[in-house]
C-alpha cells in the first residue's frame, strides 16, 4: 500500500511538471518565431523524403499557413455569443502537452494545398498570417472557430491550437530536411 502511495505521488509529480514545461513553451502566444521558421524553411520547398512525409516541405508550409489565415478568419467572423465552452478529451491532451500524433486526422478540404505551390503564394499567406495574427489581440475572448476534433475553440485556445499545429509541421519539416 505504501508503494502505491509513493508511486502515485511521484506520478503526479511527474504530471504537473510536464504540464508546467509544456505550458511555459505554448504561454507565448507570438508566433513570431514560428513564422520567422516557415519563412526560412521557403528555400527547402521542394525537398521531400518519403520515409517521413508524402509530401514536399512547401505542402507542409503552405497548409500550416492555410489553417493560421483560415482560423484566423473564422474567429474574426465568429459570434462571441454563440460561445459555449465545453471539455473536450482530445483537446485536453493535445494541449496539455502540445503535441499532435502524426497521421492521425484528416486535414480538411479549405486548408488544404492546391497541387502546384508556387513560393510567392507562401511569400502572400506568409504575409497575411502576420498581419491576421496581430488583429486578433483586437477580438472579443469568447470570439470561436469549430474546429473538425476540438470542437469549439475560443480565441486563446484557437491561437494555442495555431501554435501546436504549426509546431507540429515544422518538425515534420525538420524531420524531411534531416536537422
């Protein structure tokens, strides 16, 4: 019994300070860095390497472009009444840890790349997502984006969302480019 104890003690322990390293790494919410990355990433747009991704590093850059201004858009256009927070166990883990399993959920259509991605379309979306992600400091908190797991998202957990799903391609970057 004094084992169990322990053991879950120590368990807890553990939880709480992977909860407060992972929530110091998201508490930023400037993707300045995050944009500065996919800007730098451009030049590797036509690397590939099948064994990490199906697709070039210029699909992953433009998709994640594609949900920041697309997100952003539907906050914008939200009614901050229609808010209803609810819990959502895939949104609790997923944000408690920062983290998006590769290969699990299906991007959906509106976000998706076209098949030829021109570098000027990136440069455009590149620009718009840093001028779209300054206007939603302007938006009511309880401004929503439905998203197709999360479910309902406010501004703060879409503009975490934003962060972890833009994290999560540019390690798949990273892991195409061998860095």
């Amino acid at each position: 019994m004094k084992k169990i104890v322990v053991f879950v003690l120590i368990l807890s322990l553990i939880i709480l300070v992977v909860i407060q390293v992972s929530g110091q790494s998201l508490k930023n919410d400037d993707m300045t860095s995050e944009l500065n990355k996919i800007e730098h990433y451009l030049v590797h747009s036509d690397s590939i390497n099948k064994e990490v991704s199906k697709v070039a590093v210029a699909w992953h850059l433009d998709h994640s472009l594609k949900v920041i201004n697309g997100i952003s858009d539907s906050l914008q256009n939200s009614d901050p009444t229609a808010y209803k927070r609810k819990f959502n166990i895939a949104r609790f883990f997923s944000f408690t840890f920062g983290f998006i399993p590769r290969g699990r959920a299906q991007s959906p259509k509106y976000v998706l790349p076209p098949d030829t991605i021109k570098t000027e379309d990136i440069v455009a979306q590149l620009s718009l997502a840093r001028d779209k992600l300054v206007a939603l400091d302007s938006l009511d908190d309880k401004s929503n984006f439905n998203h197709p797991v999360f479910n309902q998202l406010n501004k703060q957990q879409a503009k975490k969302f934003i962060k972890i799903h833009t994290r999560h391609h540019l390690k798949i970057v990273r892991d195409i480019l061998k860095e």
